[in-house]
C-alpha cells in the first residue's frame, strides 16, 4: 500500500492548525496589549502633567509651595520653577537644588532652548535618564511681571508602565504557554477521535482488498466516521453476498452444463452400441439427445443474454405495440399445457389502450418468462392469471399464480441471477435460474416499475408496468 508522509496526517494537520492558531491569537494579544498600554499610558500621562501645568500657571500668583511639594510626591512628578536668571523659585527635590534623578542640569537647559524657539510657549517630550528611565519631559513658559521669564519644567517618569508590561508580559507567558498546552490537549484528543478510528477502518479497508469479504468496519466516535464504517460494513456483506452468489454461479453452470452433457454422451452411446438397429428405440433415444441440447441451448443463451444485458451491450428495439396482442402470443404456447395437465390460464383485460412504448420481443420474453414460472410454482392450484390494466400513463401487466409462494425476506433476492427461493432447493424445478435476472435487466433497460407481491402457500403476483408513449 501506498505511504504517506507523517505531516500529511490528519494528526499532524490538526495539531499544527491548533497551535497556529493558538499561537496568533497570543501574538495578537502580546502586540495589542504591550503596544496599545504604552500609548496609553503615556497619553493619559501627558494629559495628567498638562493639568498640573495648567493649575500651576493658574495659581502662580499666590503659590502654595508646601502644596505642590504634597501634590508632585503623591502624582510622582519632579517639579521645577526657574527664573530666566538662574533664580530657584520651586524645585521638588528636597535634597538638592538641581534635579538628579529625573533630569539633569542639561536637560533642563535643552528645555529652556526648546521653549525658547517654541511659538506656543510649551514643549512635551520623552527622555531616558541617566538611570534609564524613559521620563515624559513637559516645559511651560510663564512670563511673571517682577521675575521676567520664568520655566516651568515638570518630569513624570514612566517607569510605572514599564513595571505594568512586564506583569503583563509575565502573564501572557504563562497564558500563551498555558493555552498552547491546552491547544495541543485539544488537537490531541480531536484528532486521536478522529484518526484512531480512521485507521481502524483502513486497516479492515486492507483485509476487504485482500479479498476478506464480510468483514465489519467498527468506527467509534464522530457519527460521520461511524456512518462511514456501517456503510463499508454494508459494502463488504454485499460483497461477500456477491463472492458467494459468484461461487454459486459457477458450481451452477458447471451442474448444468454437466447433467445434459452426460445425458447426451450416454444416450449417444446407447444408440451406436444398442438401439442403432432398432428404429423405435433410436427414435427415443435421439430424442431425449435433442430434448437435452435444446435445455443446454437454452441455458447457454440465457447466460450470453444475460451478460451481454449487463454488459450494456444490448440495444433495444423501440416501437409502439399492443401488449394484449403480445401476452396472446406469450399465452400460445402454454395452451398444450392447459389441455394436458389441467392447468388454467386466463388473460384478463381492463380498459381499452393497451399500446405501449418498448421492444415488442423482449417484452415478450418477460411474458413468457413469468407465464413459466408462474406455471412452474404454481403447485397443485393450476390457475394462473394474466390480467392487463390500461390507464391513462400506460399499461399495468400483471401474472398471478396460486401456488407455493415466496418468503417476504426472500422476495427481494429472487431478481438476482441463480438466486432460489429457500423452498425451491436442488435444480428439480427445470429453469436455468436466470429467467428474473434477465426480466429485471429489460424492465431496467425499459425503465420501467416492476415488483412482486408474494404469500407462501398462497401465491405470487408479478408485476409490471410500462407507458403508452416513450
Ligand atoms: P428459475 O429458473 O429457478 O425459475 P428464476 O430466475 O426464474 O429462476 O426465478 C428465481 C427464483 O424465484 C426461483 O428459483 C423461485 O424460487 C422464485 N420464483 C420465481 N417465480 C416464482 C413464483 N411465481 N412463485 C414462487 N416462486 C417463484
């Protein structure tokens, strides 16, 4: 059997859509969170250090500096108040006179350049400190009537959203780790539902190929992968169904091919050895001779008719015709029958238009085929009736016989070819076995609607029906 390669299994296809899957979903939460934090954060902090600018210009003129000293510990922003002249008016550092930790002294002069060329009076920028730590840096000018120029710079560090990423980052690690295991779990679990019974049925699929007919397919789980085994388990018993009625077939044949041949070498031989001289008994003999070619004749085209119907090789000959006048000739031969074994055959008509749509010498053949069979099993109750029904689509034909009938679960078999009911057992009943096998293929070929209807001990009914017009 053909391998295929391991990344083309459904497990291996599974499980690496789930962790792609899982993976960019974590991919995109990493990226939105970390990215889409840092902006924001430094949005509402520029909005924060802008307010504090706001209310510091505004009440610049009675400043409470122990207030401000309060207000930039509790917000965490280095405060610093400056004249033009170098003259320290507010700086929050308690320590030193100059800022250290935030901003230097040449951060403030680059702040003090940068408001000078700036038309709005105001500058908002980022920084990273010596230490490094990314600080928003916002300068503001205020023009005070005794002091003159007067810079207000206010850092803010932005470390906090430094710390929040990186509980965030520590997080996404475990989450993102936490659900590929579990995309994995799931991939896993999917996936041996899936494949472990696929495997089975393809192993099974194997032994049917070997030529192990009848096996059963068992698929578990998915109800898809379960229909699938029923209907594979169907295919096999049917095709151990056909294996067999194959094997019959041919030990049929070969039976019936055999019995006349042997009867037609002995009976051959009793004419060259003992009844060549005697003109009576040579009569009898050559005729159970020809009496047992016409049976091997029969059987011999009956099997050539046969394959070539199912082959497709046979071509009908359309026409419009009277299917009263066909069952009248199909009745014909029957009527030697009537007056010697008591048989009672009856053609019975309803309605008018019988004309049909097919070929008049197969349709024929049907006739005569049910007619024999009919009379064949029709036991001791010898009446058999031939009824025709004509409506306004076409034309129902029916042949009803009175005899031993069929089993109901044995009713839909009877088509198949050397098929034979349970009660007809051994070849007593004289047909080639083949007689429905060919009716059926000219109703197909027809395609006409055809049945039968049966009751053991009371008979059966065949039917069919074909149309007025094709
Ligand atoms: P055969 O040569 O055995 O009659 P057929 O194909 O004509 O072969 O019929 C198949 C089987 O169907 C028969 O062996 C018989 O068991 C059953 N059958 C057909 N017609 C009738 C009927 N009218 N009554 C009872 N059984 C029938």
């Amino acid at each position: 059997m053909k391998k295929y390669p391991k990344p083309r299994s459904l497990r291996f296809r599974l499980m690496l859509s789930f962790l792609l899957f899982a993976g960019s979903l974590m991919l995109l939460l990493w990226t939105l969170q970390v990215l889409f934090l840092q902006n924001y954060y430094e949005a509402m902090k520029t909005r924060e250090v802008i307010q504090a600018a706001d209310s510091i210009v505004q009440e610049y003129g009675d400043l409470d500096l122990s207030k401000l000293q309060e207000f930039s510990y509790k917000t965490d922003m280095y405060i610093h108040l400056e004249t033009e002249g170098g003259l320290l008016i507010y700086t929050t550092s308690d320590t030193s006179p100059r800022p250290s930790t935030f901003a230097s002294v040449s951060d403030l002069a680059q702040i003090r350049t940068l408001l000078e060329a700036s038309p709005g009076g105001s500058v908002s920028y980022t920084v990273q400190t010596r230490h490094g730590i990314d600080t928003l840096v916002y300068g503001r000018l205020i023009h005070d009537s005794n002091l003159g120029k007067v810079y207000l710079s206010i850092f803010a560090p932005l470390s906090p959203v430094e710390s929040t990423i990186e509980i965030l980052r520590d997080q996404l690690i475990i989450v993102t780790f936490i659900s590929l295991a579990v995309a994995f779990l799931i991939a896993f679990v999917l996936s041996t539902r899936l494949s472990d019974p696929l495997t089975r049925i393809t192993r099974t699929a194997g032994q049917l190929a070997k030529g192990k007919y009848g096996v059963t397919f068992e698929g578990s789980g998915y109800s898809e992968v379960a229909q699938l085994a029923d209907t594979l388990t169907h295919t096999s018993r049917e095709l151990a169904r056909t294996d067999e009625l194959k094997k019959d077939l041919l030990a049929n044949v070969s039976h019936d091919l055999r019995t006349p041949l042997t009867m037609i070498k002995s009976y051959a031989e009793m004419v060259r050895d003992l009844s060549g001289n005697n003109p009576v008994k040579r009569e009898e003999h050559l005729n159970v001779i020809i009496d047992e070619a016409d049976r091997l004749n029969l059987l011999v085209s009956d099997l050539l008719t046969l394959s070539k119907m199912q082959s497709g090789n046979t071509a009908l000959e359309w026409g419009s015709f009277d299917l009263k006048e066909a069952a009248v000739s199909a009745l014909r031969p029957f009527e030697l029958l009537q007056e010697q074994d008591g048989f009672r055959i009856s053609l019975e008509t309803e309605g008018e238009d019988f004309t049909v749509w097919g070929d008049y010498g197969r349709i024929r053949q049907v006739l005569s085929n049910l007619l024999t069979n009919a009379v064949r099993y029709s036991g001791d109750n010898k009446a058999v009736t031939l009824r025709l029904c004509s409506d306004a689509n076409g034309v129902r034909c029916e042949v009803q016989d009175r005899g031993i009938g069929i089993p109901t679960e044995e009713l839909s078999h009877i088509w198949e070819r050397y098929y034979r009911a349970s009660s007809q057992s051994g070849r007593a009943s004289g047909g080639s076995g083949l007689g429905l096998a060919i009716t059926k293929e000219i109703f197909v070929l027809h395609g006409a609607s055809y049945g039968a209807e049966s009751t053991v001990g009371q008979g059966s009914t065949f039917w069919f029906s074909l149309k007025h017009k094709g």
